[in-house]
C-alpha cells in the first residue's frame, strides 16, 4: 500500500496567504521556517510578528490583538501551542477571545526530536477549555476550509496540522466540520480517526479489507464541539469499531468516543489506538509511530478480535 | 481637565466604595485595591473615555484589586449603586476577577498573575497599526513581576519600541505572604526596566501632583514602552490595615468596618 503523500505543514503560509485580510496577524515564536509561516512573513511583513522564543506572551499578545478586533493566527508546534501556553490559551477561552491557535508537528510527527517534542496531549489539553473549537484537516483543501472557518467564526479555535506524511486520497469539496466519511465497503467495523493520523488509519482500513471485513473509514474533522449525534450515525450498525489518534489514548479522540459511548445504553464494542500512556522516544517518525502504537497493523489487531 | 485636589477627591470617595463593596462580599483583597486608586482614578480622569468604542485601555494585570476597577466604573455611571452590592455573587458581572466578557469596559480578562503586560503588548500593536492614538495602561502588583512572562513581554514591548503602552507597578512591599523582597526579592525595577529598553521612574503613588505629572511625561514619550514604578502603602487610608499583610486578601466585617469608613472620613477631611 504506497499513496501519493503530503505534508500539511508546507501548506500552512499559502492558505494564510491565500485567505488573508486586513485584520489578520500571524504571530511566530522564532519556528517560522519550520511551521511554513515564514511563506506569509514574506508576503506580509507588516502583519507578521516575531516574538522570539517566547510562547506564553506570544499567546497573551495574540489574545490582546484580538481584543482589539483583530484575528491573531498564534502558529508554533503543537506542544508549544497548547501545554507551554496551558494558562494564557485558557484564559483567552474564559474571555471568549478571537484567538487562534495553528499547531503543526502534532503527535509524533517529528520523530526525531524525541520525546520532548511530541505533542501527544493538545488535542486533551484543548478538549478541557469552555468555547475552544478543534479542527483537524488532512488534505490542503480541508485546511483552507479549517482555516477559513476560524477566521469566519468569532472565539477561540484551535487547528491541528501534519508534518508527516499524510496520503492524498480523491475528495470532492464537502463543507468542513463534523465527521466526514472517508470510505466505506460495509458496516462490519468503523475506524474513526483524525487527520493527522489519516495514514495509519488508511492502511490500517485497507488491512481489514484484506482480511475480508469490511467497514467505515471515518474522519472526525471537528473534535470540539464533538459531533456525537452525526458520528453515532455512522457508527451504530457496526459489530466493532476503533479509533486512531496520533495522539495518547487518553484524553483525546479516543476519550470523546469513550465519553460519548458510554452515555449510550447499546453501542459496539471500542478499541482506541494511539500512544500508550507512555513518554515516547526519539527514531526515524515511521519507526517510532509503529513501535508506539500507531500504524495499520495496530488498526487490524485492535478490531479484528472484536469481529 | 480636573485638578489634582479634585481627583484626589475622586478617589478617596473610591476608597469608600471598595470597603464597601468588600465588606458587603465579605471577601476580597481590600489592600492591593487601596494601594493602587489613586493612580487607577487618575488614569481614568485624564485619558480614559468610557464611551467611546475606541479607547485608551486600562489593563488591570493585578486582577484581584478589581474593586478598585468597580469603583472608577461606579463613578462613570458604568455600574450601579445596587450592581456594586454584588461583587463575587452568583450571576454578578462583578466577578472576584476581572471577567471582559461580562463586562467589557474592565477591557481585559485577566486574574492569573503575569498576563496582563502580553495583553497590553497585543493592543498597543493593534492599536499601532490601525493608526488609533489611544494609549494602553498596563497595572502590575510588585509580587506580580516577578513571574517570568513579565520580562518576556517587557522584551517584546522594548523590541516593537511601544510608546503607545505604559506599565505601572503598584510597589506596595507586600505580596500575599509577606514583604515582597523577603519572599523574593525583586527590588531595582526602575533599573531593570530600563536595561529592558524602557524609559522608566519612580514615584510617589500616593501624591496626585506627582501621579499627574508622572503620566504625562509617560504619554509624551515617543521613543518606545514607559515604566512607572510607584511606591504605595498597601491599605493606604485605613490606619490598621496598612502595611499589614492580613488585609492582602480578607473581608471587612463589623466593627472593623465601622473602623475602616472612620479612618476614610478623617482622610478626607485631610485633603
């Protein structure tokens, strides 16, 4: 299974670009080069600002942008974004400020860099703050949407964006937000996923197939607010399904299933892939994904005993 | 333009007003409100037009003297008499911490120390580049600096050479456990700020003549950020809680009320 593949990132500075208006600042803590905001730095100096290494005022001065009428896109890496500003994002979502967060370097994504630079808790760091939206795209069209949809929607968002590899897979424009079903052979099984996790989920869809199942490829584009009801849907039928997160187990999709399941009385059995409750390590990204808990095969022998 | 007596006048008639909201609430932080009104009252007289949508900012950093921002806000007809009878209750929109979604014209969301000057860098920004000619007040308790996301914006504010946002620090000497400098020590902010870049000195927090003019050379300087370190008696007009870390963070019941309005009245009497 090979797939034509891209990285979100290397789209980040050309849809900012793309939708700018007069109101927009794109804000770095001195990664633009690694973000691709340095593609708007250099259509945009004015509306460009550096702030150095600093993430905790960076988010504080993206809010107090905001609260002059102002639309500050915050872009760092996940784990800058979200844990080393926890405090300053919260209270940018306590005044319902028009903040908004771009993460790229989600999950394991840099595998590299170790540990350190994993950023395997936003999505659950974001799901816990009142009025944040969570938008995960996972193709270049998805994230001109994602972002088109934060500037059009007054308050906080927070838009979550690969570094690796994702596939390219054919789409026809469908608005953006919700869950979104990708493929679909039959209703023995879902996997549910988020963006960035788009390649292990696929392959992962493609082993069952093989094995004979056959189910629902299904992409949560919006992890907050959580589709329940348009995700229950596309779920309820299925003898087994699993979710796929480049993310912990904990916390993120596969906690708003789990959340969402068990308020229901019958539902099918859930299995989450993802990173254990573990610190990772650094390796190749393709090599430290698979040894913690992320790639197709972990898909098929998460569902397959449930069928 | 009102003269410094008048505004004096003003804000010891907020001080009234901040023991009686927290007595009513029987919780508050009546001391770092006490210290810090007589510079809040001066900002709004001078450079402060509620009713206008665009406006100089006031950003109170060192959210929990917010009673001292409800009282200012009482005497511009924002708040009523009634409303003030609500600090810190259930569905108030006076809230324990300044909350903007609740009420906007306290401008900014803050309460969680350190914030507060990042907000303010933001708005100057914003405020720089849509030509709006309006200033950008930033208030910081001196317990409050020495949180480590002060001196990033403090860089960021040399950096972007903001002359449109001004930092006061309400240098009382005691934080909430005891004399600041003893729980850590965080003295020479007027040197500090000024190998940050910025153009900074120390006054008297307590004589409006100094206040007045402190804030006008503030307003005049075009060459980047501006520091006012202002030496304050925390609790200032009311004899037993200045200088006493206890009021920090305390209500105000009974006979100490009964006390505290005492002691106001004779102050007045003074000026």
């Amino acid at each position: 299974m090979t797939y034509e593949t891209v990285s979100l990132r290397d789209y980040v500075g050309k849809t900012l670009n793309k939708l700018y208006n007069d109101r927009m600042y794109v804000l770095d803590g001195d990664l633009s080069g690694a973000t691709r905001s340095q593609q708007f730095q250099k259509e945009h100096p004015d509306r460009f600002i550096e702030l150095g290494i600093s993430e905790t005022s960076g988010v504080s001065i993206a809010t107090g942008l905001a609260m002059e009428g102002m639309i500050p896109f915050y872009v760092n890496f996940a784990i800058f974004c979200t844990g080393s500003a926890w405090t300053q994002a919260r209270m940018a979502c306590y005044a319902q400020a028009n903040l908004k967060l771009l993460a790229t370097h989600p999950g394991m994504d840099n595998g590299p860099d170790g540990a350190s630079h994993h950023g395997n808790e936003d999505i659950a760091l974001m799901r816990v703050l009142p009025h944040m939206r969570i938008l995960v795209p996972q193709s270049p069209l998805q994230l001109e949407q994602a972002v088109r949809s934060a500037i059009e929607t007054d308050g906080p968002c927070y838009i979550r964006v690969s570094r690796d590899a994702v596939p390219v897979l054919p789409e026809t424009e469908a608005p953006f937000g919700g869950v979104r079903l990708t493929e679909e052979s039959g209703s023995d099984f879902a996997v549910i996923y988020e963006g960035t996790a788009l390649m292990a989920a696929k392959q992962g869809y493609d082993l069952l197939n093989e094995a004979g199942y056959r189910g629902r490829l299904i992409q949560v584009q919006e992890l907050k607010p959580f589709p329940d009801a348009a995700l229950m849907a596309l779920i309820r039928d299925v003898r087994g399904c699993v979710t796929v997160e480049n993310h912990t187990v904990l916390g993120g999709l596969g906690g708003a299933v789990s959340e969402m399941l068990a308020a229901c009385a019958q539902h099918p059995p859930l299995r989450r892939v993802g990173v254990p409750d573990v610190f990772t390590q650094s390796g190749p990204t393709a090599q430290v994904k698979a040894r913690y808990g992320l790639s197709g095969r972990h898909v098929l022998e998460a569902v397959r005993p449930l069928l | 333009m009102l003269t410094a007596p008048e505004i004096q006048a003003k804000a010891n008639e907020n001080r009234r007003l901040i023991i009686d909201m927290i007595h009513t609430a029987n919780a508050g932080h009546p001391g770092g409100s006490l210290s810090v009104i007589d510079m809040l009252t001066a900002i709004y007289a001078t450079d402060v037009d509620l009713t206008a949508l665009k406006r100089s900012r006031v950003i109170l950093s060192k959210g929990h003297a917010v009673p001292a921002q409800y009282a200012v806000l009482y005497q511009y007809g924002v708040l009523s008499a009634e409303e003030l009878g609500t600090l810190r209750q259930l569905d108030s929109r006076l809230q324990g911490h300044p909350c903007s979604h609740r009420l906007p014209q306290v401008d900014a969301t803050t309460g969680l120390l350190g914030q507060g000057l990042s907000l303010g860098v933001g708005m100057a920004l914003a405020k720089r580049d849509t030509k709006d000619p309006h200033n950008v007040y930033v208030i910081c308790g001196d317990g409050e600096v020495n949180e480590g996301q002060i001196w990033e914006a403090a860089t960021q504010a040399a950096h972007y050479r903001l002359s449109n946002l001004i930092l006061v620090i309400d240098e009382n000497g005691l934080s909430s456990s005891g004399v600041t400098s003893e729980v850590m020590d965080n003295r020479n902010l007027v040197r500090k700020l000024t190998a940050f870049g910025w153009q900074a000195e120390t006054i008297d927090g307590h004589n409006m003549e100094e206040i007045l003019a402190s804030l006008a050379r503030a307003r005049a300087w075009t060459e980047g950020p501006y520091g006012i370190v202002m030496r304050t008696v925390k609790g200032k007009g009311v004899s037993y809680m200045e200088n006493n870390v206890a009021y920090h963070s305390s209500g105000i019941a009974g006979e100490l009320y009964q006390r505290a309005v005492e002691d106001l009245k004779r102050g007045e009497a003074c000026v």
